[in-house]
C-alpha cells in the first residue's frame, strides 16, 4: 500500500516512489495504445495517476490492467 501524507494528501515514502516509477514506465510503455491523446512528453506525477490509471483499464492489454492494478492506492 502507498503510505499517504494525511496532511497533505501526496503519496510519500519509498513506496510513493516505486508507484511514480511504475506509472512513468507504464506511461512510456503503453503511449500509443493507451495515451495517444497526452502530451508524450509529460512528466508524470501523482495529479496524473488517476488518468493513467484508466488508460491502462480501458484501452491496455491484460499485463497494462494488472500494471493498474498495481497502481491503485
């Protein structure tokens, strides 16, 4: 589970980390089948997980929905 800053409602900590990592990778991965329509050059942060979270859901293969299943607090 990613530990969350209550106070501030970022994801913090190594597991923060790992999640932004993955979702970067999953983003570079699966661009062209799943974020055709996002700027390829994004820098991804936490404000875009949710985004990236349904592009692996509606439009990936079944590795991309288990990438999103790992992506999901």
């Amino acid at each position: 589970m990613v530990a969350e800053d209550s106070s501030v409602g970022r994801i913090t900590g190594a597991e923060g980390a790992r999640t932004l990592a993955l979702a970067r990778e999953a983003f570079v991965a699966y661009h062209a089948r799943c974020f055709w329509f996002m700027d390829p050059d994004l820098s991804v942060k936490e404000c875009h997980l949710p985004a990236i979270i349904d592009g692996l859901r509606r439009h990936g293969d079944r590795a991309a929905y288990r990438i999103a299943e790992r992506l999901c607090p």
